[in-house]
C-alpha cells in the first residue's frame, strides 16, 4: 500500500479483518517518509505484517526505477518507527535447512540452523586472494527466514491489474500513465491480473502464442495460470464497487482493485507460512 | 416535509435489469431506515412484525475501537453496519441477548456470525423410534447431541453481508465435532455445499461451519478473572446459572491484564474423546438384557471407555498447552501501546492455537472476536488419517456347475 | 466528493475539522448508488452540508455527460436516505427579495416570502393560449432557498485542478484520462486551480492573452483571478501531500488535491451563508 | 536487536536540502516514540529533561468517537496524534490537567488549542509604578486583568500542527475582550501578526486568539447538569473550589440529555459592560484625595457605573438569549442516531453563537470542543464603530513676517 495513502488504503483491506493499529499507523505515518527520502526512493509501500509469538515484524519496500518486485528493497521494523533493512538472501544455507516452519518467534537475531562445520578434508578452500572469506554464512537467523519469505511471497503474489504497468523503452517496468483501468466485467476475471515480476511461465510459452500478446502490456504472467487451481479468492463487495484477491496459499495476503477509481494496492498481513495443506483445503 | 413529492425519489425503484449493487443496496437500506422492499405473496409490502426490544447488545462500535488496538476489525462503516444487522436479528428473534461473534472468510463469500441465547426454541418432536441398522438391528446407540446446553448453549446466525439475510446454523452433533478435528478445509461461503474429506464429514458446509464455531467458542473466549464469579457453596455439576456475572468486577488496570493468569475461559471446554462438554456414557441395553453380562457387573466392563473429566471452569489461559509439538504457547499476550495513559491502554490476547481469534481488554470493558479461515494451527502439515486397511479380497466362490432341472428335481425327490 | 469513495474522501476533508457520523455515512453509501442508477448517472457526488437549526440538509449532484457545474442535478435529504430533487430556481422571486439571509431552519417547506398580489391594473396578462399559468411562483420556500445558495457556491467555487478535465469534441466537458497530475510546486499555486463552469472572465479577456491558452485544457477561469484577493486559502499538510484550499467568502468550502494520488474532491459543510464581512476580516 | 547494525536505518538523518515533509517527520518522530532530533548549543542532543507525571488527560480517542456522531473532528491518525501533542505538553509542563480544546483555522495556518491547568506559575515582578500619561499626569487607572481566575483561569497552549511546538499564549486583558467583541477578523495562523481593525485592538494576533479563546470559552463550554455541584452552605462569591465535580454522579439517559435544561455552563460568564468575569470598581484616587469630591459621598456619585451582577453560576442553556435580532436559539440538540440502542446514543448540542462549539454526551461522558474560525455569529452584517467625529480642521496660522535681526534686537532691547 502506498506509504503517502496509507489510511485510506487501510480500508480497502477491511475484507481481510485486520488492520495497524493507532499507534503503529502513526508511526509508520512519521517514520516511512524519512525511509524513502533517505534511501531517494520513488515509491515507498507498506508491504505488510508478519505475525509473531511477540513482536509482530512491519515490513515495507521502496524501489527507485523499475517496479518489478525484484528491484525492491525491504525493510523490517517492530516498533514501527526505527527500520532495518533485510539482509540478502543466504540462498545456500536455505536450501540446506529448507525447514523453515513454525510461527515466527519475534527476535530477529534469533539462530535458526547453523552449518555443520566443514568435515575434515573437505574444508572450504582459503578465500583467494584480494577476496574476503564470506562473513555470517554459517548461520540462518530469523531475520534471515523473514527476507527469504517476503521473497517467496512477492514470487506467489505482487498483483497488478493488467495495463497498469509497462515496459519502458529503458526496460524499467514503470506504471502506466494512460492506464485506465478495467472494465467492470474484466475487473471480475482473474486474467485480469498480472504478477508484477520476471515472468517464468511466459517464456515458455510457444512462439504462437506469444505472437498474439500486446508486448507493452502482457509481458507478466497472468494469475489464472498459477497453481493449485482455485489458489486465488476472488470477492467483489456487495456494492460492486471493489474487487478483492486473497490468496488461499497465503492466507493473510490481498489485492485490492477499485472499480471506479483505478486504485490498486496490497497487503500482506498473516503468519509468515505457506499454505502447505492448500490441496486438502480446496 | 419534501414540497416536490411529485419529484420525490423514492426507494425501491423497480427496474427489471438492475445491477447487483442496486440488489445490495436495496437489501440495506431497510437497515439504515429506510423503507424496506420486501413484498409479500400478494405483492403487496410485507407488514413489519411486532419487534423484540428487550435484549442485550454490547456496544459494537466501541468494541471495535478496543479491536482496532489489536489490528483486527472492519472498517468503521462496516462495523456499524454489522451492529445494525445484528440489532435487527435480535428484534426479530425472540433473543434475550446477541452479540457479533466474528467473521470466517470463504473462497466465494465470507460468512459474518452471529451469536445468541434465544428466549425459546421451537419444540421438536423427539424421535421416539430405536433407530434401526439396515438390516432391522437395534443400532448401536450414538452420542447424543447436547440439546441447548454444552456445545450447543448459543444459537448461531450467519449471513454473507452485514444487512444479508440471516440464516440460522444447525445444532452441532458430537459426531460433527469429532470430525471436524480430524479434516481441514476451506470455507466455500456456500451453506449447503458438500464438504468433501476423509474421513467423512457426517453433514454439509453449514455443519461443518458450525462444528468449527463451537470449537473456536469454546477454546478462545475469554473474559478476565473476576468478570464471572463462580456462585453457590456447592454447585452441581453442569448446572446452569452456576456460573454468573460478579456485579462487583471493578476492572483491571492494563498491568494487571498483561499477565495470562489473569484471564479464563469463558466457556466449558469440549472433551477430548466426545464432541461434547460432559461426558456421556451409552445406556446398558434394555430389550436384551436378560442374556446377562457375560463378564460380570456393570462397573467392571474392561471394554468400557473410562469417562474424560472436564476441565475445571473457569480456568486460567496460562495453563494452556502449547502447540503439540512446538514450543509456541497457547496465546501472545500484549499491551497494545507504549504512548497512550496507562489507564487508556489496551490489552490483547492473540490466540495461537486458532490464529484470528482476538480478546481485548480495557479497564472494566473486554471483548472477543474472531475473524478467520476456521482453521486451527496445528503446528504441522495436515496429515490426513489413514483409510481403513484395504477388505481382503472376498474369495472367488467356486464355480459351481448350474444344476439341471433333471438334478433339481432329482434333489427335491430326496429331500 | 465521490460517491463510490465516501470513506476515503472524507478523511481528506479532515482538515475542516467535520465530518459525518457513521449513521449518515452508512445511510449515503447505502443511498447514493440507488440514486445514480435511478436517474442513470454517469457520475454522483457527495456535494455537501447545509447546517440548519434542526435538521441538516445533506446535499448529492449527480451528471450525465458534460461535469460542467450548469449541466448537474441536486438532490438533498436530512435522513440521508431518502432523496428530493432541489426544485428549479424562482430568479425572479429571487430578485424581488434578496435577502435571504440568516441561518437554515430545517423545514424544507416553510415559507420565506410572498409575492404581493399584483396590484389593481397590474394583473398579470392571462396565460397565452396552451400555456399554463407558471405555479408556485408566488412564494419562496427554505427549498427554493437551499436551491439557490448550492447554485451560487458552485458558482463561486467548484474546483478542479488545470488539465483535470477536457472540452471534447461533443462539447462536453470531461475528465481527462491523461491527467498526469500537478507538480508539487504548481500544486502549491492558486493559478493550477480552476473553476469547473461556465467561463465568465475569460470571454473578456483580450484576444491576445486568449491566444496564448491551451484552448482543450484553459477554458475555464482560474481561481487566481477571484476577487476579493485573498478569497482563498491554499494551505498544505505538514507531510506535504495534501493540498486544500478553503474558501472565505463561503466558510466550509474545502477542495483537496492529493500530490502523490492525484485525488481530488471537494465538500462543502457551512450554513449556507455567504460571508458578507470578509473584506473587514482579511 | 537488529543484527545488521551497519545497514540499520536509523532517525536522524542530515541532508541539508531537506524537503519539508521531512522537516515534518523529524518533529512528529519523538512524538511516537522515535529518538528526538533536537540538539543543544554544543551540537550534542538535549538529554530528555524529567517528566511531569501526575496530570489529568481525557481519552481523546475515545471522546474523538462521541464528535464523530456530532459530525466534528478530524481522521483517527490526527486525532491520536494530538493526544500525543497533548501528552507531551503536559509531560514538560508542570499540567495538573490538560485537554484539547479545538482548533481555529487560519488563513495561512491554523491553531490547534490546549487547555492546562498548571502546577505553579513563574513568579511575575508587580508593576510598581503608577502608569503615567505622556504628559506625566497619573493615567486613568484601567480595569486589570484577572490574574490566573476568571478569564484567565487556564492558560493555553497553541501549535500549528500535532507534533510542532507549543507556544503558550499571553493572559488576556479586559481591554483586549471588549475589543474582540467589535472587531471581526480572520486568523493568519501567524501569532505575532498585527491586527489592523477599528476600533484598534491592544495587541497582536495572539492576544486576540487569547481573547476569542476566553470568550468561547465561558460561553459554549457545558456539562451535564448534575456533573458539578455547588458545594457549601453560603459559597464564597468567586471562591476556588465552590464548584466542584459531583462523585456521584450517575449520568443520564440520552432522553434526558436531548433537553436543554440539563445541561449547564461549566465556566463563569464575562460580563458585558467589562472584560472580566467580576465587576471591578475603580479605586477612589488617593493622592489626589485631598482636593475632595466636588458631588458628595462615595455612593453616590452619578457617573459611577453600576456594577454589572454576573450570571448565576452552572445556569442551565436553556435560559441563554436567541440571537439578537433573530429567532435562531443559542443552541441545536439532537440525538444523533436514530437506529443506535438508546443507551449508546450520543447527544450533542451545537452553538448557535459560535459555530463549530459543539458539547456532546452519552452515559457518563461528556466533551466540549471548538473547531471553527473563531468568529462569532451575529445574525447580521458587521457595522464596524463609526469613527469618532472628525477633528475641526485646525486654523491656519496667520502668517507672521520673519522679524529681521534688527527688529529683533530692537524687541529685545524693550524689553
């Protein structure tokens, strides 16, 4: 959710049930514009909650150029007005310790795994030389589990409506000035909305097929290909006037699309933990 | 009042292809005051029935105040909504008291619940008849039902939008809440939906819906100690009324409330073995009980289930278990705000074992929600419960030669 | 204010320091889009309040194609539920008794002013033959008197940003789709602001500065041109998002822009009484 | 906490172009709990001085609710962080009690208005001289100002936005409330502006807030009857601690609250013949006392003014005048739902004499809050005073040939 437009956007998520409470709206009301003229992001967005066994963690992301979730950069804050960037990905340790279940406990610094260290004979070659021996890699903290869920999370989610970004000729992904909006029947259909990040499926899709999409527009995968099937909710309020995705993966996530006044945003607020039982639950 | 009643514009307006906001906003705008739209058989407008005004209702909007301090709730203009819908369910039931119990999303729709004491109930025929097996048996007796007490002390209503209809949800069976710890499943918002699991669900989605109500009712709500004072010198067991409202409660501050023990569940807990409160044991067959038992008196069946004890009532949080299998406690606990007056502070309690359900407390006020998938935290992935073992195949009968009718006959002859 | 978006509007008027209560909010929401399907607008605005002794008048204007002030309809309603169309305007009753003046009382159909019965001799001419004798001529109700002030404030102020809306081809006046907002220096300007109606002062403008404007997008007159100087207060949020502008000769006008959404609305809430003494009070 | 310490991101910044929405986030920051960005002379940040802990301080949120129904008040955020505003005021300033008390827009910026009561008040030197004319002649004694009573029983406390900083406004003088009676003008938002009126006002931007301030205050400000009480047999005239509030208070019901004669003026009137809450009476002069009162006695001296007998103390609203010269009634009550259940309806009274006063009720509670331009309604056009009459024009001199030195020293030798 726009970090400039938080309170109205707070509203949209009604659907889910969940809002921040006085407190932490006016912390994150004093605290984030200081977050995105320190780091001169464009766009800074609340991205959401995970909750904790004690304190819940606040994340946002801000991002200068291009929009597509990979450019982000994310933060964590607990008490809503001093941030923390999240580190970069142990991707090796992770998948070393893919057991990353379980409620999160709400101390970052907390040691999750730690590498089992070298066996004799097989102990890391000594780091070339100019180059420093990698720092930290040996264990996986909270923090650590936090940055790598709000990757994986952004991969199953980050919802836009098709037409609202585009590809610029700098290969930025940036929004669509001229975007304006879907109809109210496209609003209802679930090939209406894209994943804003790097395509996967639509590579591999044949040349044909390919040939036939409007390249500024369609170069995201839309949600309709995601699986499992039935993966995404879609509601509408009963006035019709507001068109909400949850996602049934992610309990805790939603895209909000407005009807009539083109706004769009999201939130994630939930436990951090995929839906693991989702093909029982469907 | 209006001069130009020619000009007047009046609800309903009747056109035939209307959108569906228009549906909806006809459906609420008797609720907000305005003229209601609902026509009887003969088309003419259905006369409003006399209406209950004595009930008790809490006041919905200042306890989403206290909710929004625990990061759940709705908008305020939904909040209001909902406080109108459950006012108008509680003047056309005979309902001594409602309260807005929670929400519980669905794929298609979500369902908003209601919960009520019911001044009375319709009598229903008791079934007088031994349910028999298929084959004419006398049928093994089941777990009865707890017939307005237990599990089933509060009659629930659920409608999928504040100003929806309200359709009452089924008393829950001990079968039903026995299965329903044993399947997960999403919501479909769709009452009469099949639930589709093994084992078998013994009823349709609103059974289901109703099984988990009572369940998250009677795990998570709770009131702080104090608030309900356990009266008489020796009560009886399960007695009604045994348990009351202390007219004396003088509040807690938010120091106080930061601490589990100072918090109790409000309700009778569910057995671990039956779906029920209170245990039941079956009746020693009547008709065949002249065959005598074989092993002995009555006391001494080996084969009997021994009786689970209830938990105590009005038992403090703090003596929760954990999540089976982890370390994570039963519930966070958490003073909302460091910058408000400590007397201002909220409280909240953030239930683990069914992540939505909230209790908040401020001062003498407190409050209970739950707003989620139904769906209880089990701390590891769904491991559905093994089929049966698989029937040995049924041996091939032996082919057996079709006698001719010579050889029947000849058979007959020497029968 | 939009209909559609009442919740979200109204936090933006917080700066005028009312509001409406959850009941009136919940009645319009539940109202507004009976109203517009019903009269098949294209668009319904929250207009305003008119505080009366008693009841208030709660105000909604509703259109069709051209959003130009002229072209809209009004309604009013104190329950907020039921809706009567504000009668056309007596002007000349209007002109005979100017002086309408004083607080609202709340009843619709009380009686302000009687036109004396003409005199002997000056009886008005039978109506021509097929015409019918004008009725309800002849007095002027609190109605009559609602309709005017909301006629004359639209006058005064109804506010959009420049480039906002377009001529069209048709004639009509139009949101602009390509709107791509205001820079936040010229959103501080009164000179970005304009007034969505019937042009007055730039038909007199001398042809020479005439041809220096966009003609699709500087077709109406600037708020910068409104007398008395200083008519109007443009003030910013402290987080310098938000610009609204009140307006002194009718207090309880507020028109806000939001610089990073690009959302603008307006509200009146006042007692529907111009403020004669401005000039003492600047 | 954070592990990553080198890429924490923590408040202050410095970047010497900064935007003013930052300028803007640095001040509301320590208001929420971030780290303060105020630096002393030495450039090292100011350590936090002790905090005043004992105060009073309303629930503003909650109270914020009650001005909702009434249709005044701002978004939840501002609210709130006005509460901090509030908090923090009173945390710094020796309050024994503080509370917000509205807001007057003003054409650049606007005041958001404190009300205190404060511990002590810094020790102020006596004018101890007679005031003197610019001729040197003893000045007419003016009517003093009421020191920490009366008009000036609270002191106030203004900031142009929730978090910015305080400033205390001056007492308020006899002279400056009868001017502000006949001037009308718009705030600037600036405190040291000058007022350009006629007549001319003895003071600045801020002595006329000051002055508004006590004007609304003593006329719109208003408690349910029954909430103060009259204590003592035979009151003290003007006597601290006559009013006090009622312990046993029970609150009424939203039937009784929609009358006007149940609710009462919390605050002293200001009389009209002198800005002040009391009559004062100019002191015989007494150097000059020797020269004897030409016409008689003390008592009788027909130029006195009669003293001017200030309104009956917590005078219930309905007895205060309708707008002169028009039919309008001081105040409108309302309920202010019609489908809330009563006992959670809120009552509220608004000013007719000064809109945007606005007194609401339900239950126990009630609030007063001002938000509007600080002007009163008069019911008619602002007649500024005529002018005093145009001074003659003053006689030509007639003009006198310039002696030459000869004649001069001619004149002088005559002499």
């Amino acid at each position: 959710m726009d970090s400039d437009n938080l309170y109205s956007s707070l509203n949209y998520i009604s659907a889910l049930g969940v809002t921040l409470s006085p407190e932490q709206r006016g912390a994150l009301q004093a605290s984030l514009p200081l977050l995105k003229i320190n780091h001169k992001f464009t766009n800074l967005v609340f991205w959401g909650r995970v909750y904790a066994e004690r304190e819940d963690y606040l994340v946002a992301q801000g991002w200068d150029k291009s929009a597509i979730n990979e450019e982000r950069q994310s933060f964590y804050s607990q008490n809503g007005i001093t941030w923390g960037k999240l580190p970069p990905l142990k991707g090796k340790l992770i998948n070393e310790y893919p057991d990353l279940q379980g409620m999160f406990t709400g101390d970052p610094s907390k040691r999750l795994y730690e590498a089992p260290p070298p066996a004799e004979g097989e102990e890391a070659p000594p780091p070339a030389e100019g180059e420093e021996a990698p720092v930290d890699e040996n264990y996986l903290t909270e923090e650590d589990r936090l940055a790598y869920t709000v990757m994986i999370i952004d991969k199953d989610t980050c919802v836009v409506p098709r037409g609202a970004y585009i590809h610029n000729s700098k290969h930025e992904v940036v929004p669509n000035k001229l975007f304006s909006g879907l109809s109210e029947k496209d609003a209802m259909k679930l090939e209406s909305y894209y994943h804003l990040g790097e395509p996967e499926r639509l590579k591999a899709k044949p040349l044909m097929d390919r040939e036939l999409l409007d390249k500024t527009i369609d170069f995201l995968d839309p949600l309709s290909e995601d699986g499992p099937y039935g993966c995404w909710s879609l509601q509408t309020d009963p006035a019709k006037s507001l068109v909400t995705l949850k996602n049934l993966l992610w309990p805790g996530y939603l895209f909000f699309y407005n009807i009539s006044t083109r706004t769009h945003g999201q939130v994630y607020m939930g436990h951090g933990e995929r839906n693991v039982d989702i093909a029982f639950m469907l | 009042k209006y001069t130009h009643e020619d000009e007047k514009d009046e609800i309903p307006l009747t056109d035939p292809e209307e959108p569906e906001q228009v549906a909806w906003a006809k459906a609420v705008n008797p609720l907000h005051g305005g003229p209601s739209t609902a026509v009887g058989e003969d088309g003419e407008p259905i006369p409003e029935p006399e209406k209950n005004a004595e009930f008790e209702l809490p006041n919905i909007l200042r306890e989403a105040d206290m909710f929004e301090w625990a990061g759940v709730g709705m908008t305020r203009e939904e909040t209001f909504r909902i406080m109108l819908a459950v006012k108008n369910l509680a003047e056309t039931k005979p309902a001594s008291s409602v309260r807005f119990w929670g929400k519980i999303h669905g794929t298609v729709s979500d369902y908003y619940v209601c919960e009520t004491v019911l001044k009375e109930h319709p009598p229903e025929e008791e079934a007088e008849e031994t349910p028999t097996e298929d084959d004419g048996s006398p049928k093994e007796p089941e777990v009865p039902i707890e017939k307005h007490t237990g599990c089933n002390k509060y009659d629930y209503f659920v409608c999928s939008f504040p100003g929806g209809e309200w359709h009452q949800l089924p008393e829950v069976t001990p079968q039903q809440i026995m299965c329903g710890r044993l399947v997960t499943k999403y919501f479909t918002g769709d009452l009469e939906a099949p639930v589709i699991t093994y084992p078998p669900f013994p009823g349709v989605e609103k059974n289901l819906l109703r099984a988990q109500i009572a369940r998250i009712t009677a795990t998570t709500f709770l009131c702080p100690e104090g608030f309900l004072t356990q009266g008489g010198e020796e009560g009886e067991e399960d007695a009604e009324g045994e348990i009351r409202q202390n007219e004396e409660f003088a509040g807690l501050t938010a120091e106080e409330m930061a601490d589990l023990t100072k918090w109790v569940h409000r309700e009778e807990s569910v057995l671990q073995r039956m779906g029920r409160t209170t245990w039941w044991e079956p009746p020693k067959p009547e008709g065949e009980g002249d065959e005598e038992g074989e092993e002995g008196g009555e006391a001494e069946d080996p084969n009997k289930e021994p009786a689970e004890e209830p938990k105590a009532r009005l038992a403090t949080v703090d003596l929760d278990e954990v999540v089976p299998g982890t370390e994570i406690p039963a519930w966070s606990i958490r003073v909302t705000s460091s910058l408000s007056l400590d007397k201002y502070k909220v409280v909240a309690l953030k239930s683990n074992r069914w992540p939505g359900a909230y209790t908040v407390g401020c001062g003498k006020e407190h409050s209970n929600i739950y707003v989620g998938w139904g769906r209880k935290f089990e701390g590891k992935p769904y491991n559905p419960p093994l089929p049966p073992p698989i029937q040995e195949e049924t041996l091939d009968l032996e082919e057996q030669v079709d006698p001719e009718p010579e050889e029947e006959y000849a058979a007959e002859e020497a029968a």
